[in-house]
C-alpha cells in the first residue's frame, strides 16, 4: 500500500470517528449541559487530528495484527490445550488452598506444625489430652501411634506451665 493511499485510508477513517463522536457530543451537550457536551467534542476531534497527522494508518496495522493474533489462538489446538493446562493449574491451587485452610486431605504433623487450620489444629488437640486420661497414665502413652508424640510435647508443656511436674 503506497503512502497516499494510506493517508487517505487513515483521514477517513478519522473522519468517520469524529463524526460520531461529533453527534455523541450535540445530544450530551443537550442532555447534560454544556461542560460534559465540551468534554465529548474535544475527544471527537482526538480521531481527526490523528487521520490529518498520519497516525490513523498505525492505528489500522496494530487493529489488524490484533486480530491475527486472536484468530490464529482461536484457531489453534495447541494454544487451547496451553490455555486449558494454565486453567487448570489455578483451579488446583486455589482448591488446596480452601482444603489447606479447612483441614481437608492435611496431615496432622502438617498441620500442626504450620499452625493449622480451625478444624485441623482443634481436632489434633482434643484428641491426645482424652487419650492420656482414658489411658491410664504413662502405659496408655506408651502403646499409642508415633504420630501422637507431638501431641504431648503440647501436654507436657501445659504441665509445666501449671507447675506440675
């Protein structure tokens, strides 16, 4: 495409946005006044002044290389499978996040240390006190799980802390 030719395609173009923004801004000026009607024609004369300046015929290169791009993603298996991979990726992290902070598929030992959430780190606590006072003492201590030895560290700690020993 020759420069003239461009030109042209760019001052015509101008020219047609202007003109509807020319009669968007006569009903705003009827509508709401004089201020919001002078606003609208100075965003009117913005398309003329690039079409008069040449800048309108960038204008139509970068909206074509816009489309070209979406509709070689449209039409592409490729970037469809990239696109669902990305989706599904997010879906997962932010489903483990609502599972991390209910307590659901955590660990204990993993839950305890990281603080744990509301039903996580209550359940842990509740259960290794009732196990030591139903469990006769130290010989109910020693026959439970390895996983309960966090558990009470917490114990002892309370004791201490009551000053029993």
């Amino acid at each position: 495409m020759n420069s003239d030719m461009a030109a042209t395609i760019g001052l015509a173009l101008g020219a047609a946005l202007a003109l509807v923004g020319l009669v968007i801004a006569f009903f705003l000026w009827r509508r709401r006044g004089a201020a919001h009607g002078l606003r609208a024609l100075s965003w009117a004369l913005v398309p003329l002044a690039a079409g008069l300046l040449g800048l309108m015929y960038s204008v139509v290169i970068f909206i074509n290389s816009l489309f070209m791009i979406v509709a070689t993603m449209i039409f592409s298996p490729i970037i469809w499978a990239g696109t669902a991979l990305a989706g599904l990726a997010v879906l997962l992290y932010f489903v483990s996040g609502f599972m991390k902070a209910r307590g659901v598929g955590v660990k204990a030992r993993a839950a305890k240390a990281s603080g744990g959430g509301d039903g996580a780190g209550e359940a842990g606590g509740t259960t290794a006190p009732t196990q030591v006072s139903g469990g006769q003492g130290a010989s109910g201590a020693g026959s439970s799980g390895g996983g309960d030895d966090m558990d009470f560290g917490d114990i002892e700690a309370l004791l201490k802390k009551r000053g029993i020993e």
